[in-house]
C-alpha cells in the first residue's frame, strides 16, 4: 500500500470553455475524495430576465454561450411559443432543425478534432497536433465552417446569431440562396463527416463502461433537436412540464453551480451517449451504417467513445441539413403571431451537450415573471465526479503524471461549457 503523500496540481485544464478546478484525494489506495469545484462566477442570466418584454428572451439568452446560441433561442423560443399557445410548424420548423444543425456541425467538430483529439493522440493541443496531422486538422476546419455558414445564413451571423424570434424568424432566405450558399458545401462536408467517423473510431479508446442512466429527448419520427418527450433508459417518459418534479437541483459547498439529479436516483447523464443510446433507431441510414461500422452497436456506455458519438452525430446533422435543403419552400410571413398572455411555458431542446431545460413565467403583457434555465453541464456535474472516481480507483498503479492526464480527459469526455452551468480547470491531485 501506498503510504507517501503526494499532491499534482494543474492550474488551468485546457481545452474546454470557462474553468474550474478538480481535487481528487487519494489514502494508499483508496481514492477517499473528488470534488469538480466549480468557480466561476454566477451570472445571474435568470435574474436579469425577469421584467423584460418576453420578445427579448432569445436574444438575451443566446449571450449566455458563443458556441451553442442557438440552444439557448430554441429553448427559450419553445417556452415562451407554449406560455403564448403558439405552434411553430411546417417550413419554419424545418429552419429551426436547418439552424440546429450548424451549431451542432461546428460545436461537435470543435470538440472531437481540435479539443478532444489531441488527448488520444498525446498533444498538448491542436496546435501541436496540426504539425503531424496537418490534413485532419484541415478536414476539420472545412466541416466546422459548414456548421457555422449554416448558422450565418439563417441566424443573421455566426456567434450569437440575430435572426431567431418567439414565432419563427424576422427574415427568410429564400430556396435558391440556401441551396447556392450551403448545398455544395454540406455535400463536401458530409463525405468529411463519413471519414470523421473512421477517424475517431480509430483513435486508441480505454475500457470503460459504466452503466449510466441516459436522459434525452425522444420524437416519434425524428432525431432529437427542438422537441419530443424526457425519457430514460431506466423508466423516465415524461413531457417537458414534468421536468421539475422528476429532476432537482443542490448547492454543493464546493461548486458555485448548481447539481443536478434525479429524485428518485440520483446522477444521470445528458448529451451525445444519451441520445444516441436512446435514439439510434432515429438517425439516417448512413449515420446508423457509420455508427455500425465504427463498432459502436446500437447503445454506448464509454464515456471515451463520445468523441466517435459525437462523429456519428455531425454525419447525421450533414444528412438532415441536406434533407432540408432539397425540400425547402419560403414560407410566408416569416413569423407567426405571438400575442402575451398570463402563462407559464416549458422549453427543452438538446444542446450539442445536452438537454437544455427553460422555464418562464409571463403576465398578460408579457413581461417576464419567473425564469429558470438548467444546462446540460450542470445536469452532468456528478456524473463527471462519479466516472473520476470510478476511473480514479482503477487505475491507482499509473503514475501520477498519467492518471492526472487521463483524470482531464474524462472531463473532457464531456465537452463541458463551464459558463454555461453557471457556472475547469485547476487540478489536484493529493495521495495520503
């Protein structure tokens, strides 16, 4: 047994939005502490919401991240739509899935080639990673643009895109500019998804299942973005104004965000293994044949593999936006009416990392009351936790300068976008 005492500290963990820091204790070899702690400050987005014009909701709440806005505006627009008894379909809906699609291209590709990758293959970071692997990194950078011209042609603009409102959009385009301004591009773009997927699967992956409890949206004909039911692999099968009964929140001491956990069960995950695993039979044909051919099966329980998920996800993003495209006609007008009136409206739509989970309260003018807004990283904070200290505990013979590598990414695993949970990170690592 281990009985020297031994501290690894990393002052900022790279590679991942906002920051934190993680201590794990160790006693011989007993792991007897992991704390994700979490110190970034609140920004109190709920707070300042409330009084304003409920119109301005989507705008605001896309302020909250530069890289998934669109979540925030899905989110906050199906809430408010529902508190006004609202319901967006047809071609306006089908841009809402287009627009969805960018942000889940360029956030996805972000993540698995430039953050995520260079942890498999030993790099401190793209950069370093470009020099070796300069036409993967190339690839990568062509496909995220795809994801983010899509966002700029619809949103109005790339980062915190201005086109989205509560009943639809303030402006169209028209068939013939999505076609000439993406068509070609989504088409290059998927064949780079399809290669995405080889890529990731190859990458050197440990063993480690966990037998998690997957949440996630589920559409009876569609691949989740925007709407459906909360449902588990553990029994969940709920509409989203159930949210707050079935989840709650707790203020640890150590993180200045909130965790999240099932009432009846405690942690649960959220985000690509989530959907993916409850919702395999609903992606295209050539994302379930990639996926197949990767190795992944039908369901995936290695927090490793996300980076293949998240792959598999980016090929079926390219297939439905091209979808879109080729059924595409301009509606008119380019929004519903939407007319405040005393309510409460629930929104859930899923982020590139997960469920994001709004709720408002209007009055009959339609200033906004109450809001609550709960991100997929908050909701994965002691999800996080448990997978350190499983992996912790199993691999105690590594030396420390490689179990505290591979102890950042797991948190990597998981994309998280600390700013967002509201609030990654100082690491500290102490044997006993």
């Amino acid at each position: 047994m281990k009985t020297d005492n031994r501290v690894i500290k990393v002052d900022y963990l790279a590679r991942v939005e906002g920051e934190g820091g993680l201590h794990i204790k160790l006693k011989g070899d007993t792991v007897t502490s992991v704390q994700l702690r979490i110190f970034e400050p609140p920004r109190f987005f709920e707070a300042f919401l409330r009084g304003r014009d409920f119109r301005e909701v989507p705008d605001i709440t896309a302020r909250i991240c530069g890289i998934c806005p669109i979540a925030y505006q899905m989110s906050s627009v199906h809430a408010l739509e529902q508190a006004c008894g609202v319901q967006v379909d047809g071609q306006l809906r089908e841009l809402r899935r287009l627009i969805y699609c960018g942000e889940w291209i360029e956030s996805h590709v972000l993540h698995f080639a430039m953050l995520h990758a260079p942890d498999f293959l030993g790099y401190a970071d793209a950069i370093q990673m470009a020099k070796d692997h300069p036409a993967i990194v190339q690839q990568a950078l062509t496909l995220k643009k795809a994801g983010n011209d899509i966002v700029n042609v619809v949103g109005g603009r790339e980062i915190h895109p201005i086109n989205v409102r509560v009943g639809g959009f303030y402006k169209l385009p028209t068939r013939r500019e999505l076609q000439r301004r993406l068509k070609d591009q989504l088409e290059e773009a998927r064949q780079i998804a399809v290669e995405a997927v080889r890529w990731t699967a190859s990458l050197p992956c440990p063993d480690f299942e966990q037998d998690y409890e997957f949440v996630a949206l589920r559409h009876p004909d569609e691949y989740p973005f925007n709407e459906g039911r909360l449902v588990s692999n553990k029994g969940l099968d709920l509409s989203i104004s159930e949210y707050e009964t079935y989840f709650a929140e707790e203020h640890l001491e150590h993180s200045t965000a909130l965790h999240s956990h099932t009432r009846a069960r405690g942690a649960y995950l959220v985000g690509p293994l989530a959907r993916y695993s409850l919702n395999f039979d609903r992606l295209s044909p050539s994302a379930q044949e990639a996926a197949l051919a990767a190795g992944l099966g039908n369901e995936c329980r290695n927090p490793f593999k996300s980076i293949v998920v998240r792959a598999v996800e980016t090929l079926y993003a390219c297939d439905e936006a091209l979808r879109i495209l080729d059924s595409y006609e301009q509606p008119d007008p380019p929004a519903l009416p939407v007319e405040p009136r005393a309510g409460t409206g629930y929104g859930c739509s899923e982020a590139p990392r997960g469920i994001l989970y709004h709720r408002y309260r209007i009055d009959e003018q339609g200033a906004v009351l109450d809001a609550r807004i709960v991100p997929p990283t908050s909701q994965n904070q002691r999800t996080i936790e448990h997978d350190l200290w499983q992996f912790a505990e199993r691999n105690l013979q590594l030396p420390d300068d490689r179990l505290t590598w591979q102890c950042e990414q797991i948190v990597r695993n998981y994309d998280p976008c600390i700013s967002c949970s509201t609030h990654f990170l100082r690491l500290s690592l102490e044997r006993e």
